[in-house]
C-alpha cells in the first residue's frame, strides 16, 4: 500500500513538468542576448524551480542565512524560507542522506556540497541510496535528487580541495552526470536536472562562477531546458575535433582560434553531459575531421577522454588520420603553489600542440624541447 501511494506521489510530481527542449545554437548578431553570470544563471534557474514546484527544496552547509558559500543562493532564504532551504551541519552523509530520503517520498531535494572533494563523506547515499535504488527496486522507487556544487581546482587550495570527479560519477549505473561550460549550459541544464526523476549529479566549476556569458531570450524564459545527453558544437571545423567539458571548453575555444591563424580549422565540442555521453555527435564530428583532440582536468587513466578515445577505436578506427591525443590533468595529486597547479592542468598552449601534432604540423611531444615547458609563465589563469 505504502509503494502505490508513493507511486501515485511521484507521478504526480512528474506530470508537473513536461520540459521544453531547446536546440543548440550559435550566438547570432540578430538574435536578443544580454549577458549573465553562471552564478546568476544558477540563481535564476533555482529560483524558478522552487517557484513552481513547493517539492523542490535545496539544503547544505550555508546555504540560508549566509546566502551560500558560493552566493548561489542569495535572496533565496528571504523568498523561500526555511521550509525552502535549509542550512546544516558540516556533515555531507547527514545532508545527502536526508536528502535521499525526502527523495524517497516524492519531494524533489537539491543538495549543495560546499566542494565535491567532500561528496566522499557521502558516496553510499549517492550510489548505494540514489543510484541503483530504482534498479533494485525495478522501477518501483524514483529518486529525483540534484547533488550539486563546485568541482576541480579552484585555484591554489591544494589536493584535497581540487579534484575532478566528472570520471569517478560518470562510471556509475544509476547517475546521470552533467559539467556545464556557459551560463546557458549551467541554467537550462539545472533545471532538467530538477525535473529529471533520477539522481543527477551536477558538477560546477568555481572558476567559472564570475564569467559572463551572452544569453538569449529564449534560454530566459522559465520553461527552457536543455536536453541532458547532448553535447553542442561550439565551433564548426573540418581539419581535427577537440572534445571538452566545464572549464576546459573556454580553453578549447581560445585554442582554436589560435590554430585558425595558423590555417588549422578546429571544431570544439561541449561535451556538457558525462553520463549519459553523446557519443553520436562525437562520432559524425571525427569522421568528419578525421583527428581527435580530447580535453580534461581530470586524471589521464580512466578519465573520460579514455572513454572517449575507446569509443571512437571501436566505432571509427578507419576514418583517423592521426592517432588520438589526450590532454589531461597531470597523474599527481594538486601542488598547492599556483605556478605548479598551472603546470599540473591543461592550458591553451597544451590543446594547440596536441592539435598540431594530429594534423602533422609539429614535431611529436617525445622530441619537443622542454625549454618551452620552462618557459610558460608563473602566472596561474591568464
């Protein structure tokens, strides 16, 4: 009797939002955009959401009277309430797990993690609890949970404050995971994140919180959504595909304008979504470039650029032209001094090497001089 009741709730819940999908699309001259923070587009896409849901709630370390760590949530507490959001203990198992409860009953929780360093206090709730709850129940239980907050290296806090963890989730049955680049990305992916039934683990890049971006008109309208599962081209190229996602992509983008003076046409891919990966649009971009660039801040082994080249092996081996070239974090744990932690995540300079090497316009990395490593300045974000 308790399931079908608790069916009943969640199909209710779901019937509220039936999500408009927007296609992906190039900044026009013609088109209407102003720009906006990621910080805003995270603001404005909660606010919306708890405005038209009362199932929608957000709880975590400082996220009322404070306004968030991060000032996400600001104004919210003053809007809402505590009944809309409440702030915690340090304690990310206790967080999640009230969480995942409320998520359990029909409510739809949104659980801020102060960094997702320490979403490991909280692993068994996120897999054990939210993720496979729905195949262990077979389908019988939904946990529509949004676990979400900064992710990767902020800048100079040291290894236990700047770790991806875009491969640990994405390998993970259960999870949806997303790492969105620019404020469309962050707002019309949130709120499909809260409408989706399942666990979506939403991964932010602190660095990224003060960038504007222009927005359209249409991606301010409160039914906007953004597909989960697809990646967009942010740049149309035919000589090599370099693969990105969250900060990375900014990187990607300022690389490829550098290789188009050099007469290299480069297209860059916004992965935007980790699991489910939208290895289709991936696929039709290399057989059409023929070479593959992927880039992360993540560790190499494992990562999802391994996954990546994996799957183009097995689904396009005979179109490359190149071998595929990885970029990635480096294999250690982050250096706490700044020129180090520069040294230690992948830079413009970086894609445009690995870029160059694909197309054969450069000497492999094997015999390239390290006095271009020595070289690069101290200065950490340029």
């Amino acid at each position: 009797m308790l399931a079908m009741v608790r069916q009943k709730m969640i199909r209710q819940s779901m019937q509220r939002f039936q999500p408009v999908f927007y296609g992906s699309r190039g900044y026009g001259a013609a088109a209407n955009y102003k720009e906006m923070t990621v910080r805003d587009a995270l603001n404005s896409a909660l606010d919306e959401e708890m405005s038209a849901d009362p199932k929608v709630f957000l709880i975590g370390e400082e996220v009322g009277e404070f306004q968030g760590a991060y000032k996400i949530t600001q104004g919210l507490i003053d809007k809402y309430g505590l009944k809309g959001l409440s702030d915690t203990p340090i304690t990310e198992a206790g967080l999640a797990g009230i969480g995942v409860g409320a998520a359990y009953y029909g409510l739809r929780p949104i659980v801020e993690f102060m960094t997702f360093n320490f979403s490991l206090q909280a692993i068994d709730h996120i897999l054990n609890s939210a993720a496979r709850s729905s195949y262990m129940s077979g389908g019988q239980m939904s946990v529509p949970i949004v676990f979400r907050g900064p992710n990767g290296a902020p800048g100079g806090v040291s290894a236990q404050h700047s770790q991806c963890f875009a491969a640990w989730y994405g390998s993970c049955p259960g999870l949806k995971v997303l790492a969105p680049y620019s404020s469309e990305d962050f707002r019309g992916l949130l709120k499909a994140a809260i409408r989706d039934p399942d666990p979506v683990v939403f991964l932010e890049n602190e660095l990224l919180y003060e960038k504007s971006f222009p927005v359209s008109a249409e991606a301010l309208d409160s039914n906007f959504c953004l597909p989960i599962g697809k990646a967009k081209i942010e740049r149309e190229g035919k000589d090599v595909t370099i693969v990105a996602y969250s900060r990375a992509v900014g990187h990607s983008l300022k690389a490829a304008e550098i290789l188009s003076k050099e007469g290299i046409s480069a297209e860059v891919i916004n992965l935007r979504s980790i699991r489910p990966l939208d290895r289709s649009t991936i696929d039709a971009s290399v057989r059409k470039t023929n070479r593959l660039v992927t880039v992360e801040e993540g560790f190499p082994q494992h990562g999802v650029g391994a996954e990546i080249c994996a799957s183009i092996v097995e689904e396009s081996f005979g179109y490359l032209d190149a071998p595929v070239e990885r970029i990635s974090g480096a294999d250690v744990p982050m250096p706490y001094a700044l020129n180090l932690e520069r040294m230690a995540m992948p830079q413009v300079e970086d894609i445009v090497r690995a870029a160059k090497r694909a197309c054969y316009r450069s000497i492999p990395m094997s015999a390239a001089p390290r006095e271009a490593e020595k070289a690069r300045p101290a200065k950490l974000y340029p």
